[in-house]
C-alpha cells in the first residue's frame, strides 16, 4: 500500500468567495479595514470589520449587511459606555 496520500485531500468546501467576485474584494477590504483600526487602537471597529469579513467567509450576506455604526464604536464612545451606572 503506498505511502501517497497527496491524492486523498479533499477539496475546499466553502467556496461562496470564490463564485462571487464582488464580495471576495469585499473580504480583503474588510481585513484591510480591520487592520488599519487595530493598528490606530480602535479595537472595537476593528472588531466590527473582522466579524463582517468571517460572515461573508461564512457566506452569511445578511450577517455582512448589519453592520453597527462607527458612532458607536470608536473609542471615547466604548469607555463612555463602560463608565455609566
């Protein structure tokens, strides 16, 4: 019995990025996205963007389409929000 299980993999299953094009560019803006507000110390936004590019990974459009507004994440408003009784 051969030792080559090269012919065995399966291929990837979720392909929804690969059959649509517009949303593929969608992801790699939103990673990009991600890490430019990680990096400025906007965690909470960059969170938004990551969770926005795992939903269309996923091929949840709906989970995409609901994004939270940004007034709501940056982060003056986040600790305003912690600090409240």
């Amino acid at each position: 019995m051969p030792m080559n299980n090269r012919r065995h993999h399966s291929s990837p299953q979720n392909t929804f990025l690969q059959d649509n094009p517009e949303y593929h560019a969608k992801y790699y803006e939103l990673l990009k996205e991600a890490r430019v507000w990680n990096n400025t110390a906007q965690y909470w936004l960059g969170r938004e963007a990551d969770r926005r590019a795992a939903c269309l990974l996923k091929g949840d459009v709906e989970g995409y389409k609901l994004a939270r507004h940004s007034d709501e994440l940056h982060y003056p408003q986040v600790i305003i929000k912690i600090n409240l009784p």
